[in-house]
C-alpha cells in the first residue's frame, strides 16, 4: 500500500464512520421504540422519520464519493421514477461498489432501497441493528442442495420473504435484489459453466417469492444494469480513486400478470415458465452490459 493510498484512507474512513453513527443512533432509537411499542399508529409515525435518517446517511455518502473522487458516471434512465411507488429493482452484481453506485443514482428518486441480506449480516456492528430498524429482511440464503436436503430451510426463506413484503404494503418501498444471488468472478463464472457473457446465472426463487407476496402491490420492475469500464473495482479502488467511470443504465419493465400469483416451490411448470422469463431477461442484461462495456472501449 503507498503512502498517499494510506493517507486517503485514514482521512477518509473516519468520516464515513462518522457519517453512520451520526445517522444510525438516531436510527437504532427509532427502531427499539417500533419494537417496545409494536402498533400500527407507532409504526406510521416512525417510518418516514426513519427513511428520512437513511436517505440522509445516502445523501452524505455520495456528496463524499463525489469531493473525494474523479469517477465519473453516465446514468441512462427509461423509467417514470416516483418517490412513493413500490418497485421491485433487479441488478447485476460485481462488486460491494454496486450499492453506493445504485444508492446514488435512486436515492430521493424511488422509496429507500431495501436489501435481502444474508442473516449473518446482522451481526455486522452498528449497522446491522440498523438495517434492521429500516425493516431491511435477513434470510437463511440457502443452496439448492441445502434445500432438497431439508425443505423446511426453503420454506423459511419464504416465509421471511413473506413477513417482509407484508411490512413494505404499508409503505412506499423499492425491494432490491441482486438476481446472481453473488457477486460475478471469473472463477464463479467459469464453475457455473454461464451461458452469459458477462454475468451469472439468475436465481429466480427470491424474485418469485416477492411477486407471490405483493405482485399486485407493486407497480413496475426497475431493471439496472451496471457496468464499470475500467474493470470490477473494490471498495479499496474507490476510495483510491481508481475507478474512472461507472455507466448504468435503468429500464422500466411491466410485472407479467401470469407470473405473480404462482406457487413457484409446488408448481413444476409454473417454476419452469417463471425461469424462462428470468432466463430471457437476463440475456438482455448481458448484451446490455456488452453494448456498455464496449461503447466505453470504442470511446477511449
């Protein structure tokens, strides 16, 4: 590591941790008032005082990516954006990079992104309590073969699933999940054997489960394709400044009537049409990233 890489960080990594307890106390007060006094009245009182603290925290965060880099972004947005819809928002995932990247191009624009985190995660200091005080639902995230072994691990999935959209009708809500279900590397994408491209194959069983849960409450997909140009950077590499551009690109897509009220854990042909649509959607998001990827080439 250089010296001036040392430097930034020492400078940098401080404000961003005070930047987050700044907002997450008031954040972690809110919450344990919600669990003490567990009524609807209570909850309607602290959601927007709640999502306000968090878009704050955002609104920070990004206002330091842009003093303290040169990245630069080009955001290509097809979509009517409202701040109190409900979508369900699909990305492709390559780095830890991708969610400051994503906060910044929604936030204030849609409802708060809310995040299926892995259950370990809630152990993560200060902000795991936070997430979940912002109702941000942890799951099991189990494989397949974890699955066929013991279905009961599926169904509890589902059910988190279940529990959280129930929470999110009550509100304006944008539901993000990243479909690969992990981040892409070479590695991954080689043992997948992918028939993409650029990405890895989607996992379609927690998208079901949302549109099982609120299909009818939500009003649109927000497709987003993320590309860095200059390679998958790490969150090192952008506190560095190493990352020179990020190109994303955001389209409106309709929810597929056919597709929200399926049973996708019982239903084989139901499971097999909803794959298919996933499977198409993701070849467009792979040539979508190659067009981005490659029209950054031809321009440098």
């Amino acid at each position: 590591m250089s010296v001036l890489l040392g430097l930034r960080i020492a400078f940098i990594l401080p404000l961003i941790a005070a930047n987050t307890l700044l907002h997450a106390v008031p954040v972690l007060g809110l919450g344990l008032v919600k669990a003490v006094l567990p009524f609807a009245a209570v909850r309607r009182a602290c959601n927007p005082l709640l999502t306000g603290l968090a878009e704050n925290w955002i609104a920070v965060n990004t206002a330091m990516m842009g003093l303290f880099t040169a990245t630069a972004f080009e955001v290509d947005i097809d979509a009517g954006l409202r701040r109190d819809g409900h979508y369900l928002v699909l990305a492709n995932h390559q780095s830890w990079v991708d969610i400051l990247v994503l906060q910044k191009v929604f936030n204030r624009r849609v409802p708060l992104l809310r995040f299926f985190l892995k259950r370990q995660l809630f152990w993560v200091p200060v902000l795991g309590l936070a997430w979940w005080a912002l109702d941000f639902p942890f799951m099991g995230r189990y494989t397949h073969r974890q699955v066929a072994k013991n279905p009961e691990l599926g169904r509890r999935d589902m059910e988190a699933t279940r529990r959280a959209c129930a929470k999110f009708r009550d509100i304006p809500v944008s539901v993000m999940n990243f479909v690969e279900g992990t981040r892409f590397t070479p590695e991954k994408h080689a043992g997948q054997v992918s028939p993409y491209r650029h990405l890895l194959k989607p996992k379609s069983g927690g998208v079901a489960f949302v549109l099982e849960a609120m299909g009818e409450g939500l009003h649109a997909i927000l497709d987003v394709t993320i590309a860095y140009p200059g390679g998958r950077p790490s969150m090192i590499d952008l506190i560095a400044n190493r990352v020179p551009e990020v190109k994303v690109q955001v389209r409106q897509r309709p929810i597929p009537a056919e597709l929200v009220a399926g049973d996708y854990q019982g239903d084989r042909a139901f499971r097999a049409r909803f794959q298919q649509w996933m499977n198409g959607l993701w070849q467009e998001k792979d040539a979508a990233l190659a067009r981005l990827l490659d029209t950054a080439r031809r321009g440098a």
